[in-house]
C-alpha cells in the first residue's frame, strides 16, 4: 500500500493545517495538498494527504473514512497514480486544404 490517501468532500473552507492536524491522530504526516482552482483560488473540495508509513495509511482510511468533518462525511482511500493527459489541450487551427474557390464575378470579354 501508498502512503499517499487521496481525501475527498472537504468543506471549502478546510486548510491545509485543518488537515494536517485531523490526520496527525492516525501518525506523522508528511506532506498535505489541498487542490484549489487556478482561476479562482478557491479549494477544490479534495486534496492528498501523504502519511510517514503504509501501517499509518491504512490507520488514517480506517479512522476517518466516512467521518463527518464540518458537516460532511470524508472519502478516504489509497490515492490512486496520476493518468498522463494528452499534450497541449485547446484549438487546433488548419490552414491546408481550404477547397477550391469559385471563379470570381470578373470575364474577360473578347
């Protein structure tokens, strides 16, 4: 098992010291993320919690796993590896094969 636990249905208002405090009841924590909308900076309502030990993991999912933190139950479980993503996302321009025209309204009289 990771150390890492992804951890979900966080009220908006959590921080990163609420949950590292919350998670410091199952062992030492080593690193906690909290993910944040980059246009607005406001939390995502999920983040990553990364316990010292797999033993101290699997404790946190056990302790908080459906407890209620700010009025919402908690989804704790083992994060799972991050999928690659296709390359750089938004509009592709073409500019090759447009069609042929259709003539122009000049003729060339004789």
């Amino acid at each position: 098992m990771s150390n890492k636990l992804y951890v979900g249905n966080l009220s908006f208002d959590s921080t990163e010291n609420d949950i590292q405090d919350l998670f410091a009841q199952a062992g030492t924590v080593s690193e906690v993320a909290l993910m944040q909308d980059r246009t607005t900076g406001q939390s995502r309502g999920f983040g990553f919690v990364t316990m010292s030990s797999a033993d101290e993991a699997q404790k946190a999912i056990s302790l908080f796993n459906g407890k209620a933190v700010n009025g919402r139950p908690l989804t704790v479980n083992e994060a799972r590896p991050r999928e690659e993503r296709g390359g750089g996302g938004g509009p592709r321009k073409s500019f090759g094969n447009r069609g042929g025209g259709g003539g122009g309204g000049y003729q060339k009289r004789y």
